[in-house]
C-alpha cells in the first residue's frame, strides 16, 4: 500500500493517509512521431516523489496550438525525442503530496483533493528569477512535454490521467467557481495574456487597440482589454465564430481575415474606424508570419506593439529606420509566472457574469478521442477542445 502525506500545520506531526486506489500506470496520449497519430497507452505512476512534489489526478486538459504544432514538429522547442507526453494546459486533483510540499504557492495548506493547475518548474535561485523577478526566463526552467515518457517522473504532459508536478513549479488552487476546463485553459491562454498586458501597460478610454487573431489567446485579448477601459477593440481574425465570441466578450469592430484578404484592404479599414491615425496599440496572437508586417504598418506614430503569438523561426520583412521614425514601442512577452497563473484564475471567477466563458470551450473528448481533436484544432473547427478525465466537474 502506498501513502499520500497529509497536510499539517507547521509543527504538527506530519499524518499519512493511505492511498491504494493510486494504480501502477495509468492512461496517456503518447507523440511517437511529428504528424503520427498519437498512441494511448498506459505510463508507470512514480512511486516516488522527489521532494516538494506533487502527484496529481488530472480531470482536465485542453489543447493549445503549441501541441498542434509541436505534434506537426514545425514548433521552435520541437523535438525528435519520443515517446513523450504533450499537454501543458491541465488542472486536477491532488492525490499524493510529497514531503516539503504541503502549502501551495501562496503559502495556503494543500490538501489531497484540493484542485489545482501548475506552472513550469523555475529554479527560483538565477539572476533572473531572483534580480530581474522574471520567472519566465529563468536560466534552469524544466519544462513540461520534454521528457521521455518511460523516463521518470514520467508523467510531464498533460495528455495523460494523472500528472507530475515538478518541485520547482508553482501551484495555485483553483476557485470553485471556475470550471475544469476553464482552469485549464486559463494555465496557458489566459495567464500568458494577463502576462503581457502587465507588460503593455496602462490601457484607458483614449485608447483604440487592434488585436491580431482571434483564438483563445485573441479571445482572452479580447475581455482583458474590455475590462482595461480603450475606447475601440477591434478584432481580426477567423473563422466567424470566434469572432461573434470576439463580439460578446467586447469587441466593437471586427474584420474576417475570410472576407477581407487582403492586408492593405483590412488597414484601410482599420484606420477608418481610428479616425485616419491607426491604432494605439496592436496586440499580436495569431502566430501569422504575415502577422508582423501589417500590424506594425497599420499602428499609429508612438504606438505600443505588443507582441505574444510569435514563436516561430522564420524571417518576415522589417526597416528599422521605420521603428526609430514611427516612435513605436515593441514590447515581446512570453509565458507568465505563478503570480499570472493565480491572476487568471481570479479574472475568470471575479468576471463569471460578465463574459460568458464557457464559449471558449468548444468541444469535449476522452483521451481516446485525442487524434480528432488535435486534427479538428489544426483545421481550425476548434477553439479550445477539452481532453476530460474522470470525475471533471
């Protein structure tokens, strides 16, 4: 029989409650080939945690299209080693809490059931998580879906039934309020957005903001800025469903990238709705590698270009003179640290009545079902399908 450790209060004596429904191996959607079908098969369970780790019940994890292109292998992190689990955006249950980790991230005792997401592990002791306070870039971060999956831990993708969480990873409960699949997501879209509006800086009624893309990081975009005050928010991006979401969540303007085509035709556009000067800011989400030169053409004289969707290698076209004449600030983000994690969480629960958020989520699957939704996603007929485990509620 093995055992979970109970949380305590600091100088109680450390309780240990059995936990013999914990199987040896459990189910997970294995990548053993870029563009392979994924293979569900049964992963080893540690029977260790290292300290400060956590063993976890995964109930949900949603897709994001960094799996669909690391599964494609056309991301800048892909790699050829398999098998591995993907999956970064997970919530689940606590089922064993190793010794060290009985409190969460905020210092809040962790209990075996509480639900939980995490984040990356950062080492919490190089120049930039300790001068520069910027996790994100932290010099030894151990990274979820990198590992072989018949190499302990295991279990460090979220496309599986139970997850690892690392020692060095944040983790912050999840409200009652909010969903499985919300939680989910939010553990990458949305803490990756609040990330890069802190980044971006103030937003009020003077501001007319343009957001390139219209996925869940665009959609997310899209209610952060409703709730940050600019005057216009104007959405381009596509297929028309996500934008009718786009236009629920706040957008007052928005352009069908189907529609209208052309670049030039959709700046035209844009500077009639901005009174001829162009956007104040520009948010980029889509990922396009046309993305770039049209959102940094359209922006206004001593704009700010935000820029999150980006993780490509290839070269697009840029003057520098043209940054130092047009007076733009361009402003890149990536990821987000635990303090953005437990923000989105908070954004989802303090704003359930007014986004309806379940809109996000556009379809549910079983693991079984995992190669049609990476498909469905690629194709676009998604916006953030949920793989459910379990008891998801």
């Amino acid at each position: 029989m093995r055992y979970s450790a109970r949380a305590t209060a600091p100088g109680e004596r450390r309780e240990e409650v059995p936990m013999a429904n914990i199987p040896a191996s459990c189910r997970a959607a294995l990548l053993v080939g870029h563009e392979q079908p994924m293979d569900v098969a049964e992963v080893p369970i540690p029977q260790e945690l290292e300290r400060g780790a956590l063993l976890v019940r995964n109930t949900a994890a949603t897709i994001c299209a960094s799996d669909v292109h690391l599964w494609e292998g056309e991301s800048g992190s892909s790699s050829d080693l398999f098998p591995r689990i993907l999956g970064h955006e997970m919530t689940g249950r606590v089922v064993q809490i190793g010794e060290g980790a009985e409190r969460d991230s905020l210092g809040e005792p962790l209990r075996v059931g509480d639900r939980i997401i995490w984040t990356h592990g950062f080492c919490g002791q190089c120049v930039n998580c300790v001068i520069e306070h910027e996790q994100t870039l932290c010099d030894d971060r151990r990274g979820y879906m990198r590992d072989l999956a018949t190499e302990y831990p295991y279990l460090t993708g979220g496309f599986a039934e139970y997850g690892y969480v690392y020692p060095s990873s944040g983790r912050v409960k999840v409200p009652d309020i909010v969903p499985d699949e919300l939680a989910s997501a939010a553990a990458c879209a949305l803490r990756t957005v609040v990330h890069g509006f802190d980044r971006l800086g103030r937003l009020d009624d003077r501001h007319a903001l343009v957001i390139q893309g219209s996925g869940p990081l665009g959609l997310f975009s899209t209610a952060v800025a409703a709730r940050s005050g600019p005057s216009k928010i104007i959405v381009i991006g596509g297929p028309a469903a996500r934008l009718e979401v786009a236009r629920r969540w706040g957008a007052t303007h928005t352009i069908d990238i189907a529609d209208v085509p052309d670049a030039a035709d959709r700046e035209a556009q844009v500077r009639e709705w901005t009174d001829g000067r162009g956007p104040d800011v520009v948010i980029e989400v889509s990922g396009a590698l046309s993305a770039f030169p049209e959102g940094f053409s359209m922006i206004r004289r001593g704009g700010r270009y935000l820029i999150i969707g980006q993780l490509h290698n290839e070269d697009v076209p840029i003057k520098p003179g043209e940054v130092t004449r047009k007076h733009v600030q361009i402003i890149g983000s990536i990821s987000a640290s635990v303090a953005h994690y437990h923000r989105a969480l908070q954004f989802i629960a303090h704003n359930w009545e007014r986004f309806t958020w379940m809109d996000m989520i556009s379809n549910r699957y079983q693991i079984e079902e995992i190669n049609e939704a990476m498909v469905r996603m690629q194709r676009w007929e998604e916006i953030k399908p949920a793989i459910i485990f379990g008891d998801s509620r």
